[in-house]
C-alpha cells in the first residue's frame, strides 16, 4: 500500500504574463547577441555581476563568452591544481533571460 497521492502537490507556478515577458526578453536577448560573436562585450547579469569577455556563440537559450581566467571567481581545476596545464581562458555560458545589460567593448 503506497502513502504517495496520485497528484503531485503544487509547489509554484509562474504567473502566465511573466512567462511571456521573460520569453519575449530571451528573443530580445538573443537577436541582440547574435550580431556581437566575435566582438568583446561587458555585460550585466541580474545577479550584479559585470562580466567583460569575447562572444563566441549564441544558441535559443544561452551566449557563451570567453572570458580570462582573472576576470572569474572560479573555474575547473582552479585553485591551485590545474590538471591540464594552464588555461587562461574559460567559456561561460550564461542564460539569455539572466541578462539586464551588453555594451560592446571594441
């Protein structure tokens, strides 16, 4: 005899509207991303970061953007053991509906 009900329990749902605006700011995101690969940008995060670095590829959901080493926090096999040897850049994929802000750097 199983305690678990056939219905799963609500636990949160996005307000309709919301979906359709953050939907229509990755479109945004993503038309105004795909005309900056290969050029330097800064851009803005919703979560107060600043992240300078070069536009490599942009998809439906996500920009990836190469970034040095010295401009991040953290990164595979940092610190201090560095299994490959030195790599001084990193691609970071960000998601497009987390952005507030690009500038083009050059």
């Amino acid at each position: 005899m199983s305690h678990y009900s056939t219905q799963p329990q609500m636990l949160f749902q996005c307000d309709h509207q919301l979906v359709h605006s953050m939907k229509k700011h990755r479109e945004s995101a993503h038309s105004a991303m795909k005309n900056v690969v290969n050029r330097k940008v800064r851009v803005h995060t919703m979560d107060d970061e600043a992240i300078e670095g070069i536009v490599i590829n942009v998809d439906a959901k996500n920009v990836y953007i190469l970034v040095e080493q010295g401009n991040r926090g953290f990164f595979p096999g940092y610190p201090p053991f560095v299994p490959y040897g030195p790599n001084p850049n990193v691609i970071l994929p960000l998601a497009l509906f987390n952005l507030l802000a690009v500038s083009l750097l050059w």
